[in-house]
C-alpha cells in the first residue's frame, strides 16, 4: 500500500496548494491513502471546520494536528463529528476527539496515531507511554500503523523512531516546518524521517512572513503573524508499506516548488 | 572556492570518521577550505585540546563550536592559543576565545563566524546584533564569509538566513544532529541550509546510546551519556562560493555511512 | 526619604483598590514617593494610556512594569510622552521608552530602574551587564537609587540583589504575583527582597480567575484569562532610604485585604 | 495535631543546622509531627543513605524531595528501605520508591504525599491527575492529609492549593528556596503557602556561593557550585490541624538566622 502524506498546510496558500496540486501528486504517486498536517491549515494557527471540510472534499484521508490544534476554538465542539481528524493523543483525559483512527482501504486495516511531543513544548502525558497503551489497544486489528509524532526536539523524534522499531509500519514527524534529509528504514522495518516538512509559504520563516520575524527575534517585542507571500512550497513523504508484514519497503520525501 | 563543512564531531566514533574518511572526501571534492563544528568532539561533550589539536593536524583550517564548548574546562585556557578555534560570538564580554577568524588562501580572505542562538538556549547576547557588530568590523576585509549558527528552532535558523541574505556567503545551521532537507541560494545569493547533522555513531541519538536516551524520556531521571556503537555517519555539506562577488553558486548536503 | 511601593496591579479590581487605598496608605506611611507595577492594570495584559493617566492622577511619581508591557500595543507610541513610566532597560536598542527615570523631590534626587530577568523570561539583554552600564551613567546624579527586577527565578533575583548591594539603596521584585518573606538590608547597606507581590483579586491565581487556571493545568489547552472577582489584596513595601548615604535603613512588607 | 515542616536542607550547614536547634525548635513549639526537604542535603544536591540516616535518627518523621531526588545515583536502590522517604509522586511507572507514606500518630492516621510541578520543571505525570488518584487512594483511611508540592511556578502552586482546599489538610511549596509571605487557610480549611524557603546558608544564592551564581549570570558558562559559608538561616513552618476534621486551625512560618 502506498501512503502519501504532506506536512503542515498553513493558511490559504498551503491550502490552494493542496487543492491544486493534489491530483497532480495523486497521478504521480499513486497513492492508496493521503494524510495531511493540518494544524496551520486556518490563518497559520489552527483549523476552523470548514478547512477541514474542504480538505476532507479532496478526499484526504486523515488529518493529523499538533500544539496549534485547539486555536481556533470551535473544534472543541465538531472534532467529536469527524473522526478521522485527529488531535495528539496524549492530551489528558478527558478531551474532546480522539488520537487515533482507524481506516479500511480494501482488506487492509490501517491505524493512524497522533502524539505531542513533550520536549520544549506543552507538558502532556508521556508520549513513550501514551504509545505503548495504543498500540496495545490496535496493534492485533491493523495491518499497518502509522505514527505523526509532532515534536520539537531532533532527540525525542528519534527517541520515539527506535522505541516503535518493529511494532509499527512508519514514524514520521511533524512540526519544525523544516524537512530532514534522514529518511531511512530501522532495523526493524519501521520506516522513520525526522521531520517532513510544511505546505505553504517558501519564502517565509515556517510560513510567516519573514521581516515580522526577524524584527521580532531583534526587538523581543509580541508581534502579529501575517503569512508570507509568494511562490509556495509542498513537502512531504511518499511510503510503500506491505499490508502483509506491516513493514516499510520505501520512503521517500519530496520537496515541490510552486511558482505563482 | 570550495568550501567542505562537516557537522558535529561526536567522540571517538567521530573522531575517527574524519581520520580515515577527510582524505577521500578531499579527493572526490577538492575543497579549498575545511571546517568542521567541534562542539562534541571529546567524549560527546566538549573539545580537549588534545583532539583539537588532532583535528588540525588533518589540514582542518577551522573548528566552530556551540553550547557545549565550555565542556571541558581546560577550553577555557587553551583556547587563546588556537586562533582557528572558535566559539559562539555572543558570548557576552569578556569571555575567553573569539568568536570569528579571518583566513587566507591565496588571494582570498575568508571570514568565519560562530554564534548561538538564544531560543530554547541559554540567553547569549541577540544574535541578530551580534552579526550585524561582527559584519561591520569584518565585512571590507573579507572576500568570503561563512556562519555557522548553532541553534535550535528552525525559526531562529531560517530568521538569521534571510538576515543575512546578500551580506554573506553561507549560513548554515548545526545543533541538532539530523541533517535538513532545505538547503538552497536565497535571493540575495546566499547559501542557506538549516542544519547540516551530525559525524558520529548513525544508530544511536544525536550519537548517545539509543536505549539510554528512550529509557531517560520514560522515567524522567537522569542519566549518564554513552555514546552509541556500531557505523558511524558523516554529515556535511559542500559549497562553491564566488571569490569576486562572495555569492554563493552551488551548495550540496551529503550524508555518508561508514559500516564498521 | 520614605518610599513606598505597590506590586503588580491587576486589573480593574487592582486600579480600583489603588484608588480607593491610596491615601490612606498615604496617611499612614507618610510617604514622600510612590511606585507602582503597572504591567497588569489593564485587564490584566499591558497598561493603557487612560490608565496610566489614571494612575498619574493619583500622584503616583514612577510606573514601572515587565514582561507584559507591550501586550496593549498604544503603549509603543504613547510611552514616550510619559517619563515616569519606565519599561525594563534591557530590551534591546532601539525601543521605545526608557529604562529608567530621574525624580527630583526638594534637594534628593532619585533613579528609579526597570530591569527585567532572563531566566524563564524573553532573551533579553544580560541584565547584569545592563544595570553597570546604566549606574555608571546615573550614579553620580542620585542620591538614590531604586531597582524593580522583574524576574521569575529566585536565584536571578537574589544574584542581582548581592550584585547591587552597596551601589544602590534598593532592589525589590516584582512579577510572581506573591509575596516573599526574605527583606532584609544586605551586608553594603541595599535593601533587598525577592517579590513584593501583586495588588488585585485576592482569591485567584496571580489575579485570574482560578477555575481556569486549574483547568488549564488539567487539560493544557488555551485558556481566556478572565480576571477572578471578590475581596481584593493591596501588597507593598515601605521603605526608609537616607538622602545623604543612598543607604537603606529600614524596609518592611506588608499585604492588605480589602473585603467588598 | 501540631507539625513542624522546614524546607529544603541544604548541605552540611543544612543538616548541622538541623541537627543543633532541631531539639529547640521541639521545645518551643511541641510538634507531634516533623517532616523535611531533604532533595539538597548531600552536597547541595540529592540525599546520601548516611545522610538520610542521619535525618531519621533526629525523629524526623519524613522527609520529602523534589527535583534533584536522582543527583545521588545510591538513592534508586536504598529508597525502598526508607518508606518514610518519599520522591516526587509523579514520576512516571515504573520509579523506584513511593510518592506518599502513611504516618501513625497515636489514633490519628496522616498521609503525606510529595509532588513536583511540570512548569519549568520536568515533563512528569499531571500533578492534578495523580494528587486525584492518590486522593481516592488515602483519604479513607487517613485523619490528617499533607502535601509537599515541589515547584517553580507561583501559578502551579496556587492552583494545587485551590484544587485540594477542603480535601486535605495542608499544602504548601518548596524549591524556590525562598519563603513566601502569603500563608493562609483557604476557604475550605486547607492551610496553604507557595513556599516554605530553606535550611541552609543565608548569604547565598539557594545556598549556593553568592560570586560562583553572579559570574555565571554574568558569563553564561557552566560552573562548579560550591556551597556559601557564614551564617545559616533555617526556613519552616509551624501548623496545628484538627484530627477529627482534618482542617488547618492554625499556620506560621519563621525564619531563624543561626550565627556561626
Ligand atoms: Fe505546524
Ligand atoms: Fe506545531
Ligand atoms: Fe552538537
Ligand atoms: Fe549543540
Ligand atoms: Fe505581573
Ligand atoms: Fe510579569
Ligand atoms: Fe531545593
Ligand atoms: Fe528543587
């Protein structure tokens, strides 16, 4: 089975981007199954439920979140209406939605999982912990399980990387903005990549315009963030996994420039 | 002039990398200009004068740092000694060591800085003045200059990039240890990529012994810091930069796995 | 010279407490300066220009404030224009409004500085390298000098306490919300103490309403700050600081309930 | 039921400090309970088995930790032999020892729980979780309950206080090695106080060298803490709780300066 899936959508123009371009990744890849990040998707900080609908309308599987995931208020009450929106897992209980999902293609059962990382960011529940009860909770139903751990810290993704080795198909993060050059297969079979990126703004600084965030690194002062103009950059992974074994026989990541 | 970088050093596994790997890497790139960052050089922490000494003896012509350059204390004596060994230029004053070296080949003079970020580090002196102090003192002599900028947030890396755009030849980012995907030449003709990864053991995190780092996230205690065995990975980049103009014309990132 | 100084106000709940109290902490104490924190008056986040006038009205000399200064952006342009509102001096070059003011009361004339700390805090200027430079330019002028260190850690606090003992007449805290129990005169005759408190609603947690914020520590999900309601506390300090030494002669703290 | 708490001990001054007036402050005020922080009494930082010993064999009833429970490595093995020494209730399982212990006075039953708090602190288990778990674990069988909440923020530690008033007996803080001035019995007959201070030496930083902090604040490198000299201030309180109803009657902290 072969899963494309692109990291963070930020705002309108990581919006369009997808809406345009999707079909063309489609054609190209093939894909089985498409998840996207979707915690910038609305103005950069969260995802109003129209967003989600029109993205849901091009027919994206899953949508995975982050820290941004509660920003725009309204979730809180329809994140319970669409299951496969998903936010991190390990916000403590109780909390709307859900960190999982479970989708059908065919024969094959595929678990998609969500989780914070705690390193820099929000003190949630211990991810290594949170992992291990949902996996006991899905692993024996799915054929395939993949994991968007969204994570600041290079050391706790790859933390997170080695500890599923083996018991899941694929670990990729999410959340730096930046794409890693470190895709590789574990010894388990567990495919992994750091960090894969963001849909949106090229020439801004993680979709924001750039010169708000330079004054404001120069000057210390609260600023508002307007989002970059300009030619817009999709990033993102494509895997092959085998739905027999739950292994990772491909990843690769890609990085396309969309000109104005 | 070419110009080969290679990411932090991490311990003896490193170490040795650059020993038996620098001479093959200097035949299939011809650099003109080797610089390495230093930083984890020594036992994963820190640089003794001892393996400085060692790393030039290879024709290294310049040794960055970041925050683990006080390390090992005796730093604080030798450093003086060896003008091409550098730390981060924020450091505020006075503080031992400098944070720039001029270097000349030829007709070419070739100015590297070193400076650490300030977000989820510790509070060094805003960085985006220190190069603006730095580039106002160095700027007329030097044909080229190159940073590197030890940071964690992708923002603080990227912000310092477009900072930098047409006043410098390269930024480039080290820190934490996975290589990025996003290297490229902004508008103003400088090289940028976020961060360029690590040289050290490929099965461990950030070089550290995988099982100690995922054990230390589960219980929260600390830990002692081995570092991982097994095949090691060389992570660099190699750039061509004008020598009239100072711009940046083609930059490359490379990761090399050396099986024992 | 007797001074007397009220910790962070919080809200309207605070301004009204300050309004209605005032004189008769006046009365009481007899004092010949008054300083407040004003970085909370306006709804808790930042001090509007129609409250700091109110303020001003009330024969308040110094406003001093911290890390929510610019949280009611007017403040960026009306700051100027108020003298005797002072902003931490160590935000960096260039920005609006000053770190310290000069007060003339008959023959003595009195600094009042502005710091605030780093640790936990925005990467600011070295706090310790600000204030030398700032009694370097001002000590030779005063007969007194007054710190309010905004910081969140203790031992920032305490360090810059010692740092200043016997150069300045006082050193106070501010930003905790609560009260420490620590003034004491240090051994160079600075009077010194960790945190002077807050003046606003007593039953909440730093003024807020503590429903949310417990809920928010149960869920770490974003939270409106709603300001808590009922009796309300003033917290303060009195201090006896000689004309003719700078020397700091005697210092108390004290924390008034005002039921409704 | 009068208990006597003093906060966190540090080092030998700490303990000898301890040792000389323990028998004195018994004698002025008649504890029929007495428990300590112990996390700094071995050096500054964690608790040796001969220094926990050498507590116990003062009848101290038990002593709490906090953060730096784990600095001396001996503690992960003897701690299950102490059951009246207990860590940080909210480490994750599995961790070695207990984060509460069952105290029997004559007829009255009182529990002591310690936790940490996750702001600016380590990423634990949800302090508000694990005090509801432990709750409904203890309150039945106990007359009297205490909790030492070990923590940095003046927001967390209020929180906890508001969230258990009317469950338990007492809640007050450690760690900022500052007392606080804001003891008192909240609305539901909790007595509570955000932080009980030290038991160390006075003329330093948390007890630690004033000049070895100041340069460090000063020049951002890594330092050896050595501990200040001179005289030792020991840093408690003093409560009185009614067994039949569990409720604070009576609250007071000292502060006792002990000259060489
Ligand atoms: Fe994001
Ligand atoms: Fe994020
Ligand atoms: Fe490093
Ligand atoms: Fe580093
Ligand atoms: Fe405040
Ligand atoms: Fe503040
Ligand atoms: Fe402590
Ligand atoms: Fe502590």
């Amino acid at each position: 089975m072969k899963i494309l899936i692109l990291g963070d959508i930020v705002g309108r123009p990581g919006r369009n981007a997808v809406a345009n371009q999707l079909s063309h990744l489609r054609e190209e890849y093939k894909p089985d199954l498409v998840i996207v990040n979707g915690e910038n998707a609305s103005a950069g900080r969260g995802l109003t439920e129209k967003n989600a609908k029109e993205l849901f309308e091009l027919d994206i599987d899953v949508i995975t979140t982050g820290n941004h995931v509660w920003d725009k208020k309204e979730i809180l009450t329809y994140i319970e209406s669409y299951p496969q929106l998903i936010r991190p897992a390990n916000y403590p209980d109780p909390c709307p939605g859900k960190g999982y999902t479970i989708i059908h293609k065919g024969e094959t059962t595929i678990g998609v999982i969500n989780l914070s990382g705690v390193v820099y960011l929000s003190n949630l529940t211990n991810p290594f912990h949170t992992i291990d009860k949902i996996l006991h909770e899905i692993s024996k139903q799915c054929n395939i399980i993949i994991l968007d751990f969204h994570a600041e810290a290079t050391s706790e993704k790859l933390a997170m990387g080695y500890y599923c080795d083996g018991r899941i198909s694929l670990v990729y993060g999410t959340h730096t903005h930046v794409q890693t050059a470190d895709k590789r297969i574990l010894n388990g079979g567990t495919g992994y990549i750091t960090d894969i990126g963001m849909t949106g703004p090229l020439d801004g600084i993680l979709g924001v315009d750039k010169d708000i965030i330079i004054q404001q690194m120069q000057n210390n002062r609260p600023a508002r963030y307007d989002l970059a103009q300009g030619p817009v950059q999709i990033n993102g992974i494509i895997t092959e996994i085998n739905e027999e074994t739950g292994k990772c026989q491909s990843l690769d990541n890609f990085i396309r420039i969309i000109e104005e």
